[in-house]
C-alpha cells in the first residue's frame, strides 16, 4: 500500500482515539470540574462522618466549591477530622457551618458550607468550628420509635 | 590474511539430545570453488549449512569462516560473518508481503545507507543477472517456483557475498528452470569470484557443475571427490546413490525389528 | 503402566511444558524490549503495523461498541425505573464501559481480530523459513518483524479502548435519551458529577495497556513457537485465542483488585 495513504490512516486513527480520550475526559468524567485551580485548606472536625469518602464533593448553595482531601481520626478527641479543600475564588466567613448532607435518599454525602456573618475570612488551616454531623438512619428511626412510644404512654 | 580455504569444518559432531546427527566431520571448502555436499534426505545436509551460518552450535569440533570459529563469535561476531554470505533458501523464503523489486533491495537497505537511486540501479542490475529484470513489479505470490527462487537467488547475492549458499536449490522444480539455476549457479560463482557451498541430492545437476563432491551418509563422510573420480567409485553407497538403486548400503527399510515379531507380537 | 502412574506424569508433562512456554514468552518479552530501540529508530515499521493492528480492528471496535451501548442502556433502564432513578442511567453506562466492558471487550477482540493475524502472519513466515532468511542476512528478526509489532499492539490498544468507551456511552445516549426519554440534561450532567477522570478514565486505560502488552506479546510468541506446518499454524491461532482471552479476564481481576483497594 502506498505510504502516505497508510501515512493518512494512521494518523487518523491516532486522532480518533485521542479525540475519544478527550470526550470522555471532559464530557463524561469530571476532569473540568474536577480542576479547581488554586486552593486552600480547612479542617472541620466531626462526632461521625457517616459515609463520607476522600475526594467527594463539598459545595455550597448546590455549586461544588471544593472536594474533600482527606479523612482522620483524631485519638486525643476521638473525632474525624476532614481536610476540605476550598477554591480560592469562594472566600468563607469564619463562621460558616459545615454540615454532612446526604444527596437524594440513598445517594452519596457530601459537605455543605451555609456561611456565617463574620468579616474575617477562613484563611489557609483554618479550623471550621460549627459542623453538623451525618445522619444516621438507624439513629433517626429508633429516635422516631421512641418519641412514638413515649406519646402512646402519655395517653 | 585470505585463507585458501575461506570454510573449514574440523570434527563437527551434532545432534538432538541424544541423537547424533553428525559425527566426527571434517570438510574444507576453497575460495572460488563451488563444492556440494550430497546425501540422503535426513541425513543432516542443510544442518551443515546452517552450522556454518551459526544458526545452531555445534556439540563437538568447530566451524570456521574466514579465520573465525563460528561458534565462539558473539552476536555482532556472528552477523559480522552472516554479512558475507547469502543463502538460498529451499523454497526461496522470499518475503511474502514484499515485492520482488522491495525482496532484492532489502538486504541493501537494511545494511547499507545507500541512495535510494543507486538501490534501485543495483537492484536491476541482480535482477538482471537472474533474467527477471522484467518482473521487478509482482509479488512472490505470482511467481512461479523456479522465478521465486530466481528471485531469491538474486536477493542472496545482493550484497555480493565471498560465500553462497544454497539450500536443495533444485527441489520441485522442471528440468527448464532446473538447467537455468544450474547454469547461475556456476556463472554467479565464477562472475562475483565467490565460494559456493551446494547442499542436494540431484545426481545429475551436481556432477554436472561441482568441483568438489562430499557424500554424507550416517552422520560422516562417505566419500569425497572430484565428479570424475566419484563417478568410477566402487563404494558401493556412492554407487548405489549415483545409480539411484533402491536398496545397498542404504536399505529401503527403515530401522525395524524383525517382520515376523512385529506381526505375531504386536503390543 | 500403573493408569496412576500415567495420570500423573501426563499432569506433570502439562505442568512443565505450561512453565517451560511461560519461561520462553518472558524471554521473547524481554528480547522485544531490548530491540525496541531498532523499531522506534525506524518508526515507519511500527506506523505500519499500526495500521494492521488498530484501523484494520476500528470497524468490529465501533460496531461492538455501539451494540454493547445500547444493550447496557436497555438493560439498566429496566433495573433503574424500578428504583425510580433511570436518570442514572448515564452513570451506569459510562461506568460499566469505562471500568470493564472497554479494556476487557477490546482486548478480546483485538485477540480474536488481530491477535490472531500476528500469529498466522508471523506463524507462516516461519513455515515458510521467511525468518530463517533474515536471520541469515543478519537482521535480526525480533528487531524487524517481532518489535514493532509489539509496540503497534500495545499503542493501539488504548486508543481502541478509548474508543470503544466513547462510542459505548453514544449507543447508551442513543437508547436511553432519544428512545426511552431520560432527560438529556440529567444524563450528561449525572454521569459527569459521578465518573471520575483519574479513577475511571486513567484506570481504564492502564487496564487497557497492560491487556495490549499481554494479548500482542502472546499472539507474537504463539506464532514464533509454532510448528512450521499447517497444522502447526492453525493450532497456534485458536491457542493465541484461548490464551489471551483467559489471560485478560484473569490479569483484569488482579487489575481491579489493585485498584478498588487504593
């Protein structure tokens, strides 16, 4: 075969596939908003996490402002504590609230900051100090049963 | 530096574990001459020729090519030998995917840095001297025996190499195209000044044009001679191989116990 | 014989000859990385394997592809609507392709596609003393015909995975959008918010390189080891088959197992 026209082919190829590689990259995975330029670190520490996991998102109003970077446990309180990192273009009042949600009924848990009122700015290291725990639904149907119970008792 | 005898094979043995193909063998090959080397089939003729390529090592004794022990080159060593020779393949190995213009300048742009235009001039030129300067466009597929090995002789000498080699060049082929290689053969030898080592079992072909004739038979050297002198031969394997007689020294069975127990004792 | 006896050296045999062409394929592996030098010096060789190796596989990839998109679509659609949540159904399609069905389908029909051409092609060039001959000439052979073979494989095979997962989630789109009426929106944006670039695109396409490196290197030595007959040939070919495919379901639970534990 001619060398050019196998030249042509190949090329195409390599191209098509490179192409692929780029739609699944941008359209499909989340390599965009994945990207979040230039961060800074805050910590919130928590009685129980639930099923939060690495890397999920945090978000503030519904927009994903940052994602979590990773997840400890603190011997001395016995506590987790989460390192979220923030995008640099969404400054937080230091008395912003940092809660764990979960998305839809079984979905996945993310973190959600509902800010404060304070002038000064969470800066890098910082430590989030009102945090609201996971829900746990086991915790949440027995306090349901025995609300229940105790109202049937008073009657 | 030159040697008279640009190979020599001094007490070659070889075999598969615990068969020996060759034992104890010893043959010289002079620059210039075109030698053959004839036995029966399966008696290890073109392990010779790969022996002196360096494809396989040998079990005991040595080859040597040009002064050098082939065996105990390395791999540059080796294909720094290899580069001297061509060798014609038994159904020519050409390379399928490639013409026979592309056959023929292989060798030539794999191993040399030569202009395109002067490739293409020497490429013609080796066809030519096979007679199939015309054919230079077709691929192996559409050729018919006797041009692939034409064609294969051609890519062989490429490089114009001190020795060639050839592999049963005459099998399968019809007595035209077998008389036009025979004739190659001896002009190619004679025009290039190379050594030619022919490995075969046609009588015929190889009294007609050999200087030198080795017989092999059972691992060793039967006999060895000039055509003339093996013709009148009265070994009786060499007279029974010229004269193509069906059984002598080399019975028509195989290795067998005797008829009688193979049929009353059959397990 | 004792049939015990005869039982077990008949396993032993399989056991030492499975190990012996074990050892062989490694030393062919290697050899084909030591003479990469030589194929990437001459990059035409390569460019033109890659040409019977990838765009010669391109038409059984997209079609595939697209078919296997469309049928997870479907699929999912049924199971999804049951829990009330088909707009997923674009996550579970870009998942089940990107994490599986893309190396691992891709890979079995590159086995089955050109897996098998290598080792035919190379199979008769052996039967037919075509390596031999340049072996004679002083090329060496895995330098010119084994390596860049090789490395055609193990290029394409990436981009053939990456394609087959992007026109998978298109036959998927196809199914689930225009078809059953997932809200196009929902599709894009869910599957955008679950799959993860470094862990499920980069993921797929390691799985994918090492599935080129072993289903090219075992075509290339099926082929190099085969009995220069006609039957030999023929053996080789359904055992290139045999092997890579099992090969690459095993090496891909390994594979995931590594990377669900990280």
């Amino acid at each position: 075969m001619d060398k050019t026209i196998l030249d042509i082919w190949v090329g195409l190829f390599v191209a098509i596939g490179i192409a692929a590689l780029m739609g699944l990259a941008m359209r499909v995975g989340n390599l965009t908003s994945n990207t979040l330029g230039e961060t800074y670190t805050i910590t919130a520490n928590y009685e129980n996490i639930g099923g939060l996991k690495p890397r999920a998102p945090v978000k503030s109003s519904g927009v994903v402002v940052g994602r979590i970077d990773k997840i400890q446990f603190d011997t001395q309180a016995y506590q987790a504590v989460v390192t979220l990192k923030i995008d640099k273009r969404y400054p937080f009042p230091k008395d912003t609230f940092a809660n764990i949600y979960t998305s839809g009924l079984l979905g996945e848990q993310y973190i959600s900051l509902e800010a404060g009122g304070d002038d000064h700015f969470l800066k890098e290291g910082d430590r989030v100090s009102k945090t609201q725990d996971a829900v746990v639904l086991e915790k949440l149907i027995s306090q349901f049963l025995y609300s229940k119970a105790s109202e049937e008792s008073k009657k | 530096m030159a040697q008279k005898n640009i190979v020599e094979i001094k007490n070659l043995s070889f075999g598969y574990g615990n068969f020996m193909l060759h034992k104890d063998i010893s043959m010289v090959f002079p620059r210039g001459k075109v030698t053959a080397i004839m036995g029966g089939s399966g008696c290890g003729k073109t392990t010779i020729l790969r022996l002196i390529g360096g494809q396989i090592k040998p079990k005991a004794g040595q080859v040597t090519v040009d002064g050098k022990i082939v065996h105990k080159q390395d791999r540059q060593g080796i294909y720094e030998l290899r580069r001297k020779m061509g060798m014609l393949f038994q159904h020519g190995a050409l390379f399928t995917d490639l013409s026979v213009f592309d056959n023929v300048a292989f060798p030539m742009r794999e191993h040399t840095k030569l202009p395109e235009s002067m490739i293409r001039d020497l490429v013609l030129m080796k066809l030519n001297a096979v007679g199939l300067r015309g054919a230079h466009k077709l691929m192996p597929t559409e050729l018919s025996g006797g041009m692939a090995r034409r064609v294969a002789l051609a890519r062989a000498i490429a490089l114009d190499p001190d020795i060639i080699m050839y592999d049963e060049p005459f099998a399968g082929l019809d007595p035209i195209s077998m008389a036009v290689i025979c004739d190659l053969i001896r002009t190619l030898n004679d025009a290039l000044g190379a050594t030619s080592i022919i490995v075969t079992h046609d009588v015929e072909e190889a009294f007609s044009f050999a200087d030198y004739i080795y017989f092999v038979a059972d691992g060793s050297v039967a006999a060895e001679g000039t055509p003339k002198e093996l013709s009148k031969s009265k070994l009786p394997f060499v007279h029974q191989f010229v004269h193509g007689e069906k059984d002598g020294p080399v019975p028509f069975h195989h290795n067998a116990p005797s008829y009688k127990k193979d049929i009353y004792e059959w397990v | 014989m004792n049939p015990i006896f005869k039982i077990l050296s008949n396993i032993g045999n399989q056991v030492t000859s499975r190990i012996w062409r074990l050892g062989s394929a490694t030393r062919l592996f290697c050899l084909t990385l030591i003479y990469s030098s030589e194929s990437f010096r001459r990059i035409h060789l390569t460019i033109r394997e890659i040409y019977f190796t990838g765009v010669m596989s391109l038409i059984i990839i997209v079609v595939s592809a697209f078919f296997v998109g469309m049928v997870l679509g479907l699929q999912g659609y049924y199971t999804l609507q049951k829990y009330g949540s088909s707009e997923s159904i674009g996550v579970l399609v870009a998942l089940a392709l990107l994490r599986e069905l893309g190396p691992v389908v891709t890979a079995l029909l590159f086995a089955g596609r050109a897996g098998t051409a290598i080792t035919a092609e190379i199979g008769l060039m052996k039967a037919t003393e075509q390596l031999s001959a340049m072996e004679m000439m002083a090329i060496s052979p895995i330098a010119r015909i084994i390596s860049p073979r090789f490395w055609a494989g193990v290029i394409s095979m990436p981009i053939l995975a990456s394609i087959f997962s992007m026109v998978g989630v298109m036959g998927g789109y196809l199914v689930a959008v225009p078809i059953i009426g997932v809200d196009h929106g929902a599709f894009w944006s869910q599957m955008n918010v679950n799959v993860d670039f470094r862990i499920d695109v980069i993921n797929g396409l390691i799985k994918s390189f090492v599935f080129g490196v072993a289903c090219t290197i075992i075509a290339l030595y099926e082929g190099y080891d085969a009995p220069p007959t006609a039957e030999g040939v023929s053996r080789a070919t359904t055992r290139t088959v045999v092997t890579s495919s099992l090969t690459v379901l095993g090496l891909d639970f390994i594979l995931t197992s590594f990377m669900m534990s990280n």
